[in-house]
C-alpha cells in the first residue's frame, strides 16, 4: 500500500476509522467509519457527550490503542499497520499525552517529571525551558504533592510539549480544574501550541473552550457529526465558564 | 449468596496466584512444624511401647565368669524386679555372599522359657530346639541382607572352632533396635547381626557351665538405677565384672536416644523458625494486599456497610487463604511425617509403627498462621475501616517525597530519572523497603538454615576418614594380646603398614561428672589412626597425661593441665589421676586417648595390644580376608571403606532426607515471598507504570524500573540473610550435637550461593511475571481513573 499523498499542510489523516470493543458475546461500536485530517499547528476543540467516541479516537491516534478497521496516518507512518514497538516509539517522538488527572510521577520533581520525557527523546527542549514555556521556572524542584491542581495540569503540559512532539493530545486537562485555574492551563495549551507549533487536539465537554480552537469537532454515536471552523479564535483569557 | 460473599469468591479467584503463594508460604511453615514434631512424636511412642511390650532392661553388665547362684543376689537387690542372665559373646561369621568376613554377637536363649527381659519378636520361623547345639535365630535385618531363611546355614567361629550354624528362624529385639556391630560407627546389617542360641550350646562352646557372663536387669517402676548399678559391680567384682550401665549407655538406646534427640532439636528450632518466617511474611503480604483495596473499602462505606462488616468481610478474605494453606500444611505434613517415619522405622528395626498424631501441635501450628493472618489484615483494614467514606475512596494522601539525602547530593546527568524513581520509593517507604529486605533475607535465611547441614557432614567425613583415621581396616583381637600379635598382624597378606592399638572400658570423672568410654591407646606418632588438634594438624602424643575430644572435654568441665580420675572397668579396677595433656578434634563419639606406653604402665598388664590398624594393599583384599578369617584370635575386622559408605547412607538416611524435606519447604517459603513482593509493588505502581508507557517509554524500560526496585531488594537482602542464616545453622548445630557425635558448623560459600542463587531464581521467575503484567497493562483504563 502506498501512502496517501498528505498536502503540505497535513500531518494526520484518518479514513473509515472503526473501534470495536467485544465483552463477553456484546459488540459496542465506540468508533464508526471517522474520517478526520489535522494540519500542522491547527489547534482542534472535539466536543461530543460521553461515549461519543471521542476519547476511544483520541487514544487510537495517539498510538495508546489499536483500530479494529480503517487507517490511521502520521506523516508518512501508517499507525493502524505499526506494531507494539512501532507504537512506543511513535508516541516517544512523536506525541505529547495531557490526562485530566495530571499522571504525574509523585516521587519525582516538577523539573524530574519533565527529564524523564527528556532523557528518552531525540532533540528536546530542556526541563527548564519546558517549564518556563508553562510559568513554572519559580516551582521547578517541588514534588507533585507539594503543587497544586493547575500547577501539576501545567508541569504535565511542560512534560508533553518538551520533547517538540508534532501532535499535543489533551483528554479533558481542566477537568478536574475550576475555571479560574482551567483558563490558565488553556493559556499554557495556546501559548505551546503557537511556539512549538505541535497540532493540538483537546477533548471536553466544556463546550465554552472551543472558541479558542481554529477548528472545533462535535462526535456523537461514534462517527463525527458536524465540524465548524472559527472565523476567528478567541484567546483563552477572554473565555469563562 | 450474600453480595459481599460473591464479592469475597471472585476476588480470590482474581488474586488466585497470590492468594496461592501465601497459602504456600502458610502451608510450607505448618507442615514443617508438623512433620517434625510428628516423626520424633511417632518414634518416641514407639520405642517406648516396643520396649514396654518386650520387656527391655534398664540395667546391663557383662563380665568374665559368674557362677549361675550370683543370680539370685542381683535378684535381691532392692529395686530390682527380675534380673536375666545370658552368655552373650562376639564372633566372626564366615558367610558365602561375602569376601570379608561378618562379626555376630552370639546370644543364649534360656532353655525352655522365653527370655523373661528383652523378648524377641519372631518375624520367620521358629526358635531352636533348647538341645540343639548347632541353631539359631538370626536378627531379621542380618537374615535380609544375607537372604538367610529358616534352614540356611553360616559358618560360625565359635571360641576358637568353625562351626555350622543352622538358622531356624528371624526374629527382632529391643536390645538391637539400633544393631551396632563392633567398631562401627554406623550399623551395617551386612557386616552385623545377631544369632539368638540355645544356653546349652553356648555354656559348652565357651565352658560356662553353670554360669553366665551377661546380666540384663529390670527395676521396679520409677528405681534411679545408680545404686543397683552399684551393688551389682560389687556383687560381681570377684567375676570380671566390666561395669554395670543404664539404657543411657546400652548401645542401641543410646544411639537411639541420640537420633531422637536430633529429630526433636530438629523440630523443636527449624520449623518454629519456618513458622514464624512464613507468619511474618503472610502478615507483611496481607496487609499490603489489603491496603490495596481501599478504595473498595471506601465505597462498601459510602454504600452504608460498617466498619465492623467491612473489616469482617477483609478478615474473611484473609482467612479463606490462611485456611487453605492451613489444610494443605496439614496434609503435606503428615503425610511427610509418615513418610519420614516409616524411612526410620525401616532403618532402626521396629516389629511395629505407632504413628503419634498430636494435636497440640497442628493446633499451634494452625493458631499461629491464623494469627498471624489475622494481624495482617486487622493492620491494614483498621487503618481505612474507621475512615469516613469519601476520604476511604480518595486515594490516600500523596506521599511527600524528600530528595535523597535533602538534595545535598545533585545527581542530575548522574542518575536517569528512572531510577530516581526507584531510590525515592525505597526511601521513602523504610517500613516497607525494609521489610521487604527482611522478607527476602529470611528466604535466604531458611534456606542457609538448612542446606548448611550438607557441608558439615562432608567436613565431619572429610575430618574423621581422611585425616584422622586413615587406616584402610582395623582388626579387633577376642582379647589384649602381647605384641607378638601386632607382629603377627603385620605379617599378614597385602598389610602395607600396622599400628597396633589397645582399649579399655574406663570411667571417666570430673568432679561429679561422670562418662563410660572406651580408652584408646595408640603409637605417639601414628601414621594411620591420627589425633588432630584444633587447626585438624596431626599432633603427638606426649608420654604422659591424656588427650580428650574438645566435647569431652566440655562435658567434663576440663582444661588442659587439669587432671581428671580414670577408673578402670577391668583388671585391678583402680582408680588412677591423670592430667589433661591435649585437647583434639573428634567429631564422632566422646574419646579419650593416651599414648600406648603410658597406658599399658597405667593398666599395669604388660605390653599388650587389643587390635591392630592396617593399611593394605587394595590388590590384596581377598587374601587378607581368608587368612582372618583363618585367624582363631581376630574378634572382628572393621573396614574403613564400608564404614565410610554406611556412615554416609545412614546419614543419607536420617539427617539428609529431613533437611532435604526441609530444603523444598524453604525453597518454597523463598519463592511465595519474592514473588508476592514482586505482585504487590506492581500493584502499588500500576499507575505510575501506565503514565511511563503513555510518555513513550517500552515494556522493557518500565518493567525495568520495578524489576529494578526488586533487584534492589534482592541484592540488599542477600548479606543479611546469609548473616540470619547463619545464625539459625549455629542454633542447629546445638541441636545436632549428641555425646555420639558433633556436627561441626561449617557454612561453606556454596551455601551461600546456593541460598542466593534459589533466590534469585525465584525473582527472576516473579520478573517474568512482572513483565508480563506489565506487557498487559491497560494504560488508558488507568489512566481514566483516578488517583
């Protein structure tokens, strides 16, 4: 097979993209024939109720899970085709995860958090300036436990972007934020998103943030069903909820 | 069923491999316990019905020549209930499966009565006509191993004649339990039996008419028997008499006696150490596992059950798997103790088994797990239980790391973050890190504890074949003969050297400690029967004084320069002070020697010889054979490579088999610790896993990072454990120490690898498991959750 000929603008593009997950003698179709492109630098809001399918898309692109139809490109790296290995690494070089409950290691420092991702990849930025990007510099040597909720939300934005991933792929990061503290880590998002020019992609069911997107994607049912592009993006300052 | 019994089942089929290491671990600390305890219980029981059964003596003697009406003195001593008198002699045997030949100790049967002491238990046949002169019954181990059957003959050298004798039957004694011939160390049923003979044939083989030269005596319930012992040495002091002993010195009891005690020291240090270990471990395991379940606990709270169910419903779960390792302990261990039991019966000859089931002992073996179990859970449930709900199913709070030594050190560059993680968590957690390593350093420890054992026997062989008594046979004389004998030893075909030797029955005393030995005579600078000092160098022996084995020493509360009181068995019977001139190495038996010349003064009886040690020419064998044989004054010939090979089987039969069994329940205990500690830390750190494996980095790096926690652990734990270990082979050895013989402590460095190395397997197997885990995780479903 031969790879789609991406445009000089994309980095992702998906066809037919199918997820079934069998319990037992049940079938639920979490994702249903998605067809999805992303260009370089586009920051993407995906909305959708639960189990729209949103996350399961989410966590197959980002090479935490594996498609049961359809293709997944990156690039010129066909992820539906890579192996365990193949996924590893493609997440390695590739692509920076945010979790709505941070995931940080406890027992290591917001500067150590961020070396671990580091010491793995090929041309990272270092802790320092991976923290400075999230105004962090001041809170660089205390522990997870010793930060509060934004702070961490921001160390685990500094521990994604550091290594200059090509896709920055955020589940629900102000989940667990009120909104005070949820704007600050979106202003971290924009501000990454436009630096290290890493396409963004952000799900939640906040549906205030997605007029800070370019482009905002509404799932339901497992399949995409409808998609907008803002006229004009809204800085996260100027939002609320 | 109740929901939360559903609940209770499939978290045990959940958790199964865990659940079933720590039953293991349980199961392997009861069954040693009971195994132990069961085979000693079940010999002691018995011996002592065996003895009850057959009437065995508690008072022996034998002497030259006693006219048959001494009887009824012996019978009048208060204290004495019935008294039996035999003629009880040793003799070579000429057998034809055999080059070399036997030694039988000749034994007379009253006339037409039973033996009203030492029945014997007939196995085959029947007993000889009491006219017969030429039958005999033959012990039942001697008839096996020479397929001797009623009708079969041996020839037999009878005072001085070669005679056919006829076995009419088999037949098993109290008396030859243990059935030691001459000079051996270990018995030999090939080389030793005994033939149970008409009175009447023997009185006229050995011309005592009238008369005996073997008493066996039996007291009234609850008679000490120092004094009878006492009275009957004077009473036969005009006959020869050797000295009358209790059971405490009778060959077979006290052998007995000594194989019993070390199954009981046995049982009474390793498996309480089992025991313990493996309830600390179930404790440690337990209440890490239940510390797992706390947001479980948290949410049967909010759900509106109590602490006192919550606790109860943990409690359970504790207790199903304490109760299966309970039952499988129990089982494995009597059947075990059976097992062992019956080995030792077969080697000790016992007519019957009674097996001893006590149960006290399964009651404390099962009341400890259970306790031990219980601790365990009740530490972890009770630090959620009583938590209000909502903070129960919050995770608990984030524990505070610190750096390593508060930052002092910057190993930044040094040191990948990675393992930064690990040395945080084993920092950071020193209850549990520590133990973690005490866990894992007490496998080490049972498994040093026991496999040590191996070694020292090979040392006490090593020490007592090859260095000290290096003869390749050793001939016993019927009576001290002058030294032409010796000459005529040397003399003898394939004889590449001989030392001669001389023995004497002697008390031995120190203040009010007393012992009954044999005497050893021997050349000052014996080549082939070698004293050994200390540092196992040959030494010496000076011209005067006497030389004592370290143990005996001991006993006696003695120091070199000290002087201890020989009292002479035979002969004059005086009482002669001697200084202790050396202390030796002696591994087997109490002894005491001297140097030939100085003793054959001390006796006052000339220059005489008892027997003779050889060295021969291995070409020469048979030769040597026929012409002892040939030889009307050699009691007995005993060789030192049949010695050897029995001192080995036996061994090989009774302490090795044990320590073996107890080898696998340590290997065992090992395994179901390291490989729950491996289980739980991943539990502990599924999460932190999964965040790694989102950030990119691969199985191996990951399940890198607890393997090497593990590792760490592992290592750490290995010194402290052989340390451990070797603290419970010094509380053995204590145990393993009779006045027969001493097993010197000897913990060699394969011991220690091996420990290490049965270890390290386990945790090399539980790293498998590990990666496996980890190759399973489900990183999304952990990552969705939270904390």
């Amino acid at each position: 097979m031969t790879a789609p000929r991406p445009s000089a603008q994309t980095v992702f593009r998906v066809t037919g993209l199918g997820k079934v997950y069998r319990t037992g003698d049940v079938e639920v179709h979490a994702l249903r024939g998605v067809d999805f492109t992303a260009s370089r630098g586009e920051f993407i809001v995906i909305l959708g109720p639960s189990g729209s399918g949103k996350s399961t898309f989410l966590n197959i692109i980002g090479g935490l899970d594996r498609a049961s139809a359809g293709e997944a490109w990156f690039e010129d790296h066909e992820l539906t085709r890579l192996d365990e290995a193949g996924l590893t690494r493609y997440r390695r070089d590739h692509v920076g995860f945010i979790f709505q409950f941070y995931n940080l290691v406890p027992s290591l420092t917001a500067r150590e958090n961020v070396q671990l991702v580091t010491e793995i990849s090929r041309q990272p930025m270092t802790p320092q300036e991976a923290l400075a990007l999230v105004d962090l510099e001041d809170r660089m040597d205390h522990f997870p436990a010793q930060l509060s909720g934004g702070e961490q939300q921001r160390v685990a934005i500094a521990r994604a972007i550091a290594k200059r991933p090509d896709m920055l792929l955020c589940d629900e990061p102000t989940g667990a934020l009120d909104s005070k503290t949820g704007i600050r880590v979106l202003e971290a998002l924009t501000r990454v998103n436009a630096e290290i020019g890493a396409t963004t992609l952000v799900i939640t069911h906040n549906a205030a943030i997605q007029e800070i997107a370019d482009r905002v994607v509404r799932f339901a049912n497992g399949a995409i069903a409808s998609e907008h592009r803002n006229a004009r993006r809204k800085p996260a300052s100027a939002i609320s909820w | 069923m109740r929901a939360l019994h559903i609940k209770l089942r499939r978290d045990i089929i959940r958790l199964w491999p865990q659940a079933l290491a720590i039953a293991m671990v349980m199961a392997a600390g009861v069954a040693t316990l009971i195994l132990g305890a069961g085979a000693h219980d079940s010999l002691a029981t018995t011996r002592a019905r065996y003895y009850e059964t057959n009437r065995f003596a508690d008072v022996f003697t034998t002497a030259t020549r006693v006219p048959e009406a001494v009887a009824t003195e012996i019978a009048a001593i208060g204290g004495v209930a019935s008294v039996d008198t035999r003629i009880q002699k040793i003799a070579l045997a000429d057998i034809a499966d055999m080059a070399e030949p036997a030694s039988v100790t000749l034994v007379s049967l009253p006339g037409y009565r039973e033996p009203t002491l030492n029945r014997l238990v007939m196995r085959s046949g029947q007993a000889p006509d009491p006219e017969a002169d030429d039958e005999a019954i033959a012990s039942e181990g001697f008839a096996r191993a020479h397929q001797l059957t009623a009708g079969s003959t041996i020839r037999v050298l009878i005072n001085g004649r070669l005679r056919a004798v006829r076995i009419t039957g088999t037949a098993l004694s109290p008396e030859y339990i243990y059935a030691l011939g001459p000079g051996d160390l270990m018995p030999d049923d090939r080389r030793f039996g005994v033939l149970w003979m008409p009175q009447r044939a023997l009185a006229a083989a050995y011309d005592l008419d009238g008369a005996f030269n073997s008493v066996a005596v039996k007291l009234t319930q609850g008679m000490p028997p120092a004094g009878v012992i006492d009275r009957i040495d004077t009473l036969l002091a005009d006959y020869g008499g050797l000295g009358a002993y209790s059971r405490k010195d009778q060959i077979s009891h006290a052998f007995l006696d000594a194989e019993l005690q070390q199954l009981k020291s046995m049982s009474r240090i390793l498996p309480p150490i089992f025991l313990l270990v493996a309830a600390f471990l179930v404790n440690m395991t337990l209440s890490r596992l239940v510390a797992l379940e706390r947001e479980q606990i948290g949410l049967l709270k909010a759900m509106g059950y109590g602490p006192w169910a919550v606790a109860r419903h943990y409690l359970e779960f504790v207790l199903l798997i304490a109760a299966a390792g309970i039952i499988i302990g129990f089982v494995a261990g009597a059947w075990l103790g059976t097992g062992i039991t019956t080995l030792y019966a077969k080697f000790f000859s016992f007519p019957f088994l009674v097996f001893s089931r006590n149960p006290a002992v399964y009651a404390i073996a099962g009341g400890v797990t259970v306790v031990a179990a219980l601790a365990g859970a009740i530490r972890a449930v009770a630090a959620v239980a009583w938590l209000p709900p909502a903070a129960a199913m919050a995770p608990p709070a984030p524990p505070r790391y610190r750096k390593i030594l508060r930052g002092h050190i910057d190993l930044t560059g040094l040191v990948r973050q990675s393992s930064v993680i690990s040395m945080r968590h084993l920092s950071h957690f020193p209850l549990r890190t520590a133990s973690g390593i005490l866990g894992m350093a007490l496998a080490v420890a049972v498994l040093v504890g026991s496999l040590w054992s191996f070694g020292s026997i090979d040392h006490m062989i090593d020490v007592t074949f090859h260095r000290s008594d290096r003869q390749d046979a050793t001939i016993t004389f019927t009576a001290a003969k002058s030294e032409a004998a010796w000459y005529a030893a040397s003399r003898l075909p394939g004889v590449l050297r001989s030392e001669p030797f001389r023995v004497a029955g002697v008390k031995i005393r120190h203040g009010h400690v007393e012992r009954r030995l044999s005497l050893n005579g021997r050349l000052a600078d014996a080549e082939l029967s070698r004293v050994l000092d200390g540092d196992l160098r040959p030494v010496s022996l000076p011209e005067t004084g006497i030389v004592l084995s370290q143990q005996l020493a001991e006993i006696l509360g003695v120091n070199r320069g000290d002087d201890v009181e020989i009292e002479l068995l035979e002969g004059d019977r005086r009482v002669i002070t001697q200084p202790v001139s050396a202390i030796i190495t002696g591994y087997i038996g109490l002894s005491a020697i001297m140097e030939l010349d100085a003793m054959n003064r001390m006796l006052g009886e000339g220059d005489r010889v008892s027997g003779v040690h050889l060295a021969v020419d291995s070409a020469a064998w048979n030769q040597l054979f026929a012409a002892v044989k040939a030889t009307p004054t050699a009691s007995f010939i005993t060789l030192q490579h049949v010695a050897l090979k029995r001192f080995r089987e036996t061994l090989a039969e009774n302490i090795l088999i044990m320590v073996t069994v107890y080898v696998v329940l340590a290997g065992i205990i090992a395994f179901g610790v390291v490989y729950n500690l491996a289980r739980i830390s991943l539990s502990e750190q599924a999460r932190e896993m999964a965040s790694l494996r989102v950030l990119g980095f691969t199985r191996g790096e990951v399940s890198g990072l607890l393997i090497g926690e593990l590792l760490a652990i592992v290592l750490i734990a290995q010194p402290l454990g052989w340390l451990i270990g070797y603290g419970f082979a010094a509380a053995m050895v204590e145990g393993f120490t009779t006045e027969l013989y001493r097993v010197p402590l000897v913990v060699n460095r394969d011991v220690y690898a091996k420990a290490s190395l049965l270890v390290l397997a386990a945790a090399a197997f539980s790293a498998m498991v590990v990666r496996r885990r980890v190759d399973r995780l489900d990183m999304v479903q952990v990552l969705k959750t939270r904390e």
